[in-house]
C-alpha cells in the first residue's frame, strides 16, 4: 500500500466516507435548475398573453396580455371592444399599475383624447355605435428595475359612467 | 443599488452552478465549452447590466463581483468547512495502479478519460500511476510509481 500524497486523507477522499450524500445534493440542485426551466416552459416567468373579459348590457370587453412578464422585456396588452349598445363617450380608464415603472411605447389606435382621471389614464376612444368593434393596442416595455405583483384594473366608461370593470394580476420577475 | 444586487445574484448563480454541474464539465476547455463560455459571459451580462451602459454601471458591477471573488477566497483561506462547501475536495481515482470504479462513476469519469489524462501525463499505463487524484479544480493529478 502506497503512502497517500500530502493532503489526502484516505477515508474521506478515497473512501468518501461522510461524503455519500455529495452527488444526491448535487442531483437535487440540478433538478431544481431543471424545475425552474420547466416552469419557464409552460410560462410561469412570461410571457404567453392571456385573456380575461367582463361583458354588461351596453358592451363587451376583453384584455389579452401576459399575465407575468420580465425585467426590460416588450409586451403588448389588447384591448376589444363590443358596442352592444351605442357608446357615445366611450371612454378606457386604466389605474396607474398599468403604467407605473412601464414604458408606453405605443397606443394604436391614437385615442381621441388622454386626461388623468383620479390618478387613473383616461382614453377617450370617441363614439361607439351599437355593434361596433373597437381594437386597441397598446405595447409596453417593463423598467428593468420594476419587479412584484399588481392588479391591473381597466374600466370601461360612457362619459363619466362606469359600463364593465377588469382586474387582473400581473407579476414582474426581475 | 438594484445593479449591485443583480451582479451579486450572477456571481452566487455562477458559482452555485459550477459547484452542481461536477467537476468533469471543468475539467477541460474544448471549443464547445469555449463557446459556450463566451455565451454565458453574454446572458450574465445581459442580466446584471441590463440597458445601463454607464461608467458607473461597469464600477459597481465589477466591483461587486471583485470584492465577492475575495470574500469567496477568504472564506476558502479562513475555514476548513467552508473550503469544503466552496472548493469541493479531492478524489482519489487510482491507488497503487488500480482504478477506483466507484469514485469515477460519481464523478461521471470514463476510464478512457482517466488513460488519456494519464497520457497528457507522460505516463502509458494506468499501472504505472501510483496516485490519480481529481482535484476540486476538476484536473487530475497523477504521481508516477517510482
């Protein structure tokens, strides 16, 4: 039996004794990496858009837009619009999560006017007649230092007239 | 302050890999590990800069990866259990000649890479080795019989 190298103690880098549990440690670790890529997979970090909608008698409306973003990424929110009834002054309100730590890069169509209204962005979208379809898109691009969870609530109006409601959330990795 | 931070979670994420994914993916730099490399020199920055192209920007990111690097050195340097954690230890692979099968296996070594590590060595038989040891570095050590 050879006289082991300086520094090398035989039961425990030779026989691995106390060291049995290194590669299972080390399994688990990379499954949680591959865990972690798996929920990136089926979008838990962003950001495959999502639709929620609210529908009242005058009108319908419905949201897709992702439902989790991340840090410096571009997405857009989709606005339609059903007229059931014809609205004279419809008008979009979003609360201000919708743009704190965002960057608005676009709203296509250009509203007819904007204003603030309690804190909230107000687009008037003009007149809706009954039947009407009405699709706005507005794109976004996250602050990379905006991180958390928010509600997002977007109230349709006629005037100053609340016609339907949406919350939803929106989660922003870093 | 959020820079700061990012550079710190990218150098615990880095370290934290390199430590999973074994010792044999660091043992060797061929050009797919060289490419690779440079891409994840890439994704890091990209996450820890971000669209901060500014001087500062560079003197706090690198310097938090700096100062990290020598808490990283001085915890190695300072405590034995630490240097284990941070550092990893040695395996003996061969002893006296004879292959330890199980201490390759749970480093995912091949035999043939054990001889060819041995022939980068100037030795042409494993027989001839009295030690192989794998270093926490990944590289293998030989000592030749006498």
């Amino acid at each position: 039996m050879a006289d082991q190298p300086d520094g090398i103690v035989l039961r425990r880098h030779r026989d691995l004794e106390g060291r049995f549990w290194g590669p299972w440690l080390r399994r688990a670790l990379l499954a949680l990496v591959a865990l972690v890529a798996v929920l990136a997979l089926v979008g838990v970090f962003g950001q495959p858009p999502s639709t929620t909608s609210a529908e009242a008698a005058p009108a319908r409306m419905a949201i897709s837009a992702p439902g989790a973003v991340r840090g410096g990424l571009l997405y857009q929110a989709r606005f339609e619009i059903r007229a059931n009834d014809a609205l004279n002054d419809a008008t979009l309100v979003l609360n201000p999560a919708w743009l704190d730590g965002m960057t608005v890069n676009t709203i296509e169509p250009s509203p007819v006017s904007q204003a603030s209204r309690n804190g909230s962005l107000a687009l008037s979208l003009g007149h809706l007649p009954a039947g009407a379809r009405y699709v706005l898109f507005m794109e976004f691009q996250v602050n990379p230092t905006t991180v958390g969870s928010r509600t997002l609530r977007a109230e349709l109006d006629d005037g100053e007239q609340s016609v339907l409601t949406i919350s939803r959330r929106l989660r922003i990795f870093p | 302050m959020d820079i700061v931070v990012r550079a710190a979670f990218a150098f615990a994420f880095v370290f934290f890999l390199t430590r999973i994914v074994g010792r044999r993916e660091l043992s060797s730099l061929e050009p797919f590990d060289l490419i690779m490399l440079i891409v994840l020199g890439d994704l890091v920055q990209q996450g820890v800069t971000q669209s901060d192209y500014s001087v500062t920007g560079l003197v706090l990111a690198a310097g938090t990866i700096a100062l990290l690097q020598v808490a990283v050195s001085y915890l190695n340097y300072r405590f034995r259990r630490v240097r284990q954690v941070l550092a990893g230890e040695p395996i003996v692979l061969i002893e006296d000649g004879r292959v330890l099968e199980a201490n390759l296996a749970r480093e995912r070594l091949t035999r043939g890479e054990l001889e060819e590590g041995a022939r980068q060595s100037q030795l042409d038989s494993l027989e001839k080795v009295r030690w192989a040891v794998l270093e926490s570095s990944g590289q293998i050590s030989f000592i030749p019989k006498q």
